[in-house]
C-alpha cells in the first residue's frame, strides 16, 4: 500500500461515520477524541442501530448528527454515509482508539492529489505478545493483499464509495467485499496505530478465532453466502467498564 505522509493544497472537508450498538460503555473516548475533528471543520455522524442502554445519550451534544436506524453494522454506515457532508467518509468502529497525530494523518491523506482510499495500521489493546502478533499479521496482509476490515478505519472518497454503491447490506464481510471491490485504486496506509479491541479473542480463545476467522473469509472468497456464513460467526458480548 502506498503512504500518504503529506498534506497537499486546502483540507477537504471529513465526514467521520460510526455504527454503534449498546456501547454506551466505551463510547465517551472515542467522541471525545474527536471533538478535535470537529473544532477543525470537518463532521462527526453517529448511527445507532437501537440500543438498549445509554449510548445515544452519551453521544448528544458530542456529534453532529445523530441517527437511528435499523440494526446492521453495513446499513448503519450507509446511512451516515448518505446523510453526511464531507468529501470523505471515513468509517470507526465505537471501540476504536485513535492514535496522538490521527488528525494530522487522516488529513493528510485526505489531502493528497491522488489518493481514492485507504486504511490505518492496527495495533489490539491487550498488550501481551499474542496479541501484537495478530496485529501485525493483520497490517502485512492488508499491504500485501489490499483487503481491508472496518477495524482498520476503512476511509474513503465520497464520490468513489457512491460510484460502487456503498456497502453491501451484508450481515459480516461487508468490510472485506467493499475494499475487494476498490483494489483497482492503490489504497493508502496509514502508520496509526489505530486501536481496536481484543475482546472477541480473549473472549473466545486466539487460535480458535483466528481459525474461524481465516475460515470464513476462504469460505467468503469461495462464494459462500456470507448469510450463511453468519451462522458461524458468534457475537462479542457488550463492552463492560468494570472488565
């Protein structure tokens, strides 16, 4: 993938889209990180998808739009995406931790002359050597395979991701199927790292997700409904903040 390090010319207006669902728990750090976007021009959008506890509470007042619709992460963005205003979208998921220089580097990407699309590098917030594993296998497949999940903090140019209709109203795999169809434009990677969460392999064992997960996404690539294939795919439970 090649890197963006430079802004180019004026910034362009960012639309920041977040999907979130009961995370009332965790969702105060992320939008407080991003009352800085905000302060410089550019957007945040929340869509929850019905939650049952505080989290539309807890984002009043810290967005700028706040919608509901119905539940599915694909659809969720979709609809931010429609509703939003900047030039670019860019997608985070509600446990995403941004790193120190993240305005500086979302803007310079969205800056430059040439780039259609991109992603952050990922780092998982258990710190054990397992963990930091993963994540740098999930960083060196993305540069080689330029495939890219929603943890990455996929971001995109408005007119591109409307030009290839969006996401997929899929129940997982959505992540995947859209950067699948943007591989003809070379994305760009960011350094982040952008923090996510390890709680679907601490609570569900590494080797047993990481099997599951390389599984599905053969399965997926084989043309296997991913309808289907969300039979298999077991739900994390609800961030907790006394965990």
């Amino acid at each position: 993938m090649r890197r963006c390090i430079e802004l180019k010319g004026q910034k362009p207006r960012i639309s920041i889209i977040v999907p979130a669902l009961n995370e009332g728990a965790i969702i105060d750090g992320l939008l407080d990180d991003l009352q800085l976007a905000r302060a410089s021009g550019h957007e945040v959008v929340l869509v929850d998808g019905g939650s049952e506890d505080d989290t539309r509470a807890r984002a009043e007042g810290k967005v700028d739009l706040l919608l509901q619709n119905r539940a599915g992460r694909a659809r969720q963005m979709n609809r931010g995406a429609r509703e939003s205003s900047g030039r670019w979208l860019w997608f985070l998921h509600a446990d995403s931790s941004l790193p120190a220089d993240w305005l500086q580097q979302i803007e310079a990407a969205c800056g430059s002359d040439t780039g259609q699309w991109g992603v952050f590098a990922v780092r998982l917030d258990n710190p054990r050597w397992p963990y930091r594993v993963i994540a740098w296998f999930m960083n060196r497949r993305s540069c080689l395979t330029r495939i890219a999940t929603g943890d990455q903090g996929i971001f995109v140019r408005r007119e591109l991701f409307f030009a290839h209709n969006g996401y997929a109203d899929l129940p997982l795999m959505e992540d995947i199927d859209l950067s699948r169809r943007l591989k003809e434009f070379e994305p760009c990677c960011l350094q982040g790292p952008l923090g996510t969460s390890a709680r679907r392999w601490e609570e569900q064992g590494i080797l047993r997700t990481v099997f599951r997960m390389w599984s599905l996404r053969l399965a997926f690539w084989l043309g296997i409904s991913p309808r289907r294939l969300s039979r298999h795919y077991p739900q994390c439970s609800s961030p907790d903040t006394e965990s």
